[in-house]
C-alpha cells in the first residue's frame, strides 16, 4: 500500500565529508509531537532491507532511512564504526534535515550478541 498523503525523498547529504544516502517519508506531513521512525540496518545491509515494512510504517509515522557509509548508495567513511560513532551520525543527519524529537529508532544488528 502506498499513502496518498506522503511520498519517498531519496537524495544524497554529507555528514562530515561522507555522502551519505538517505530516505524520507511523510516527514513534509508531520504533525506537531508525531514521532519520526527511524530505521537503522545492520553491518553491511543497506536500506532495502526495510522495504517489506516501510510503506506500511509510514501510514502511521513519519519514516526515515539511510544506507550506512560504505554500504548501497553511500560513500566510504574513514572510520571505524563504533556505537559513538553511529549514534553521532545519526543525530547528525537528523540536525541536518531538520528532524527535531521525538525519534524512535529500530535497529537491526544481524550477527550481534
């Protein structure tokens, strides 16, 4: 099902000199305290790994995605990654785009223990 009220903005930003590419959706209808979800993949997927879901998230909240760097359309990325690292990213990028709280995150760390 594809919402009639938003539509997908895919584009490349750079966050520290790394471009990276990422995807929004509904955030242009957000109501005032609607949450954004936030999709976080796993080492070495990119975003498609959320297409099964993300339409049908995104009927319910604003959604937005990205391919980690060095992973699908994003540039590589000099450093190592580390929790730090990725959560400075993303608050980041958030900044960036001009995405303000509240945020959920999903994340999924395939082969973490």
């Amino acid at each position: 099902m594809i919402s009639l009220n938003s539509f997908s903005q895919k584009r490349l930003i750079t966050i520290d000199s790394t471009k990276i590419w990422i995807n929004t959706i509904g955030i242009e209808n957000r109501k005032e305290g609607q949450p954004v979800i936030v999709f976080e993949s796993g080492m070495g997927m990119d975003m498609k790994n959320w297409r099964p879901i993300i339409n049908q998230v995104s009927e319910m909240a604003p959604v937005f995605t990205y391919d980690r760097p060095g992973i699908g359309m994003s540039g590589p990325e000099g450093d190592t990654m580390t929790i730090k690292g990725v959560s400075e990213r993303l608050l980041k990028m958030l900044k960036h785009i001009e995405i303000e709280p509240p945020i959920f995150t999903y994340m999924f760390l395939h082969g973490s223990q």
